[in-house]
C-alpha cells in the first residue's frame, strides 16, 4: 500500500504563531491539501462526515483546497508590483486601496502595487 500526507502544510490563518485578534468567520488553520487531496464538501459546508479521508468519486471542478505553493499563480497587472513575495492576501488590499478604501479589520495583506 503506498503512503502519502492527505496535507503539505497547515498555517494559522493570520499568518503568525499566535492570534491576539482572530477573526469571528475566519478559520483558526489554513490547511494546504497534497496534491489529489481535499477536505470534503460537507466538511467545507461546517458538517463532521463519519469518515476521515475518503475516495473523492466527484469530477474535478477546480477548489481553493491545495497547498498554495504547488499552485503559482499569475497576476496581471499594469502597476508595477513593489515586493518580491506577493501573496493572495496582498492583492485584495492593493485593490481596495486603488478605490481609496483601506483594509478591513482582520486583514493581513499588504499594499503590493
């Protein structure tokens, strides 16, 4: 039988070792799922399945499950982005900022543009 991690990494979702102002709605642990590996839907629905891991029987439609860092994304942009390590989070503030509003309340993300 091979063996495999169902994850590659898990974070606190603001990003630290520790959580002074943590979120209401946010979830405490980001989890990044292995390739091939998700939690299921009930689960993402806020439901506790009987079974840990499972066969995911459903076709592919595409999910924000995966550890990011197997996933690069792309951004286009015509700013020139200011830092070597943008993030997902980043982008969210850098366009609020654009429409002049600042960063909500929890948010961890940096102005990149």
């Amino acid at each position: 039988m091979a063996y495999a991690f169902v994850f590659d990494q898990s974070t606190r979702a603001n990003g630290t070792s520790s959580s002074p102002e943590q979120s209401d709605v946010a979830p405490d642990l980001i989890v990044g799922y292995a390739r091939a590996y998700r939690a299921s839907w009930h689960t993402a629905l806020g439901g506790v399945p009987p079974a840990l891991v499972e066969d995911n029987t459903d076709a592919w439609v595409g999910d924000h499950c995966i550890n990011a860092a197997d996933v690069p994304g792309v951004l286009f942009s015509t700013g020139r982005v200011r830092v070597e390590d943008p993030q997902l989070k980043d982008v969210t503030v850098s366009l609020l900022r654009l429409f002049g509003i600042g960063p909500g309340q929890g948010m961890s993300g940096r102005d990149i543009l």
